[in-house]
C-alpha cells in the first residue's frame, strides 16, 4: 500500500506499527468525519478498508492518542499530518478540511 510505504519512510518507524498507527487513523476519521467523505476517502486509499477493519474501537482523539503511543507511535511526531497531507493528495484539500473540520480536536494534531 502506497500510504504505508510513505508514512514509513516519512516517520521512520517500523511497518507494523505504521500500519496500526494508520489504522488507528482512519479509525478515527471513519467514526469522526462526514460519511460522505469518508466514503470517498476509503475507495482513494486502496488497502485502508482492512486496516481500518484492524484497528480496535475506541473514540475520540485522546483514545486515538493513547492507541498510537500504546503502538509505539506518537500524533505528534508527524504520522498524523504526514497521513492527512497523503489523503489531501489523493482526495483533494476541499474535502480532507472538511474531514478535518468536522473534529475540531484533530486540527491539533494536523
């Protein structure tokens, strides 16, 4: 998957635990963004739907949080901008600010 090789060679971290953090991700957009956009989102990234389906439940940004760090990961250091920034590619800036938008507590970590 493109996304994962990306955010592998952009973060610097192992490709299991990019590929949990990217599945945390998403599973946060999934439960936080319009459906709509999502949907459009999920067909641009070929490979998401499975790593979405992976992630655990948990909602909101500071569960999210504590799964990346539980993952080794951090939002901070960048896999979260470096996701948005790959989905902007594919989606279109309109769109993922919607996405965005529709979590105010995720502009934080973008």
């Amino acid at each position: 998957m493109e996304l994962i090789g990306r955010l592998v060679a952009d973060v610097g971290d192992a490709r299991a635990a990019v590929e949990t953090g990217a599945g945390i991700i998403l599973d946060f957009l999934v439960k936080e963004g319009p459906a709509d956009k999502m949907r459009l989102l999920l067909a641009k990234l070929p490979g998401a739907e499975p790593l979405t389906r992976k992630a655990t439940s948990e909602s909101g940004v500071m569960g999210g949080n504590m799964r990346m760090t539980g993952a080794g990961l951090s939002m901070g250091q960048g896999m979260t901008r470096q996701f948005i920034a790959y989905a902007r590619e594919k989606l279109g800036e309109d769109e993922v600010d919607d996405i965005v938008g529709a979590s105010p507590r995720l502009a934080q970590f973008v």
